[in-house]
C-alpha cells in the first residue's frame, strides 16, 4: 500500500512541477516551441519518470531538476532574446517553402520534404 501512496504522491508533484514549468516558458501552443523546446520537455519528462520508476530518487530531488532545468531554459530563452546571434544555435530558422506561389525544390530539399 505505501508503494501506491508514494507513486500517487510523486505522479502529482511531477505533473504539477511539469505544469508549472511550461507555463514559465511562456509557449501558448505547440505550434510555437522550437525543436530546442521540443527536446527540453522530452528531458524533464525523462526526469520524471526516472523518478517514478527508481526508489532511490526522492521526490524533492524531482522538483529540484524540473525548476533547475526550468531555470536554464528561461535563461537560454532570456540570452536569445537579448542578443540576437544566439538565435542560430538554440532555435530553429523558417524556411520559405513555396514563394508567390511556386515550390522552391532547393529549399525543399535542404529541408528533406518531398513534394507530397
């Protein structure tokens, strides 16, 4: 019975500390998370389930990486605001796909799409 207590107790501080944590990071939909944001969430997930899954991790040391790694992102997204050359390394740059109507293949192909 205590394993189930202490997996509900730690399931609700790690959707919680998720919840919080994404609206720190400010996205409004999934649309606007770039492939940095995407791995980000992926690691923070991986956190929690490291933490359901192996009895030694403690759900204190749970939130401690969920608001760590937290910190960081907000960090990051604070650095590419403010100096716009550290764009390139952390988020992902449009490509324009058709132009006044035509495909570019060029660009298609830089960005592995086929024509379908």
């Amino acid at each position: 019975m205590h394993a189930y207590i202490s997996l509900t107790v730690e399931l609700i501080i790690g959707l919680f500390g998720l919840l919080i944590l994404t609206r720190l990071m400010g996205r409004a939909s999934i649309s606007e998370a770039t492939p940095f944001d995407f791995v980000s969430v992926l690691i923070v997930g991986d956190f929690v389930g490291e933490a359901i899954y192996n009895k030694e991790v403690k759900v204190f040391f749970i939130l401690y990486a969920i608001f760590l790694w937290g910190l960081l992102i907000i960090l990051i997204d604070f650095i590419t605001l403010k100096f716009s050359k550290t764009r390139n390394i952390f988020e992902s740059t449009p490509s324009l796909i058709i132009d006044n109507g035509v495909l570019d293949k060029k660009e298609m192909k830089r960005n592995k799409l086929d024509i379908n």
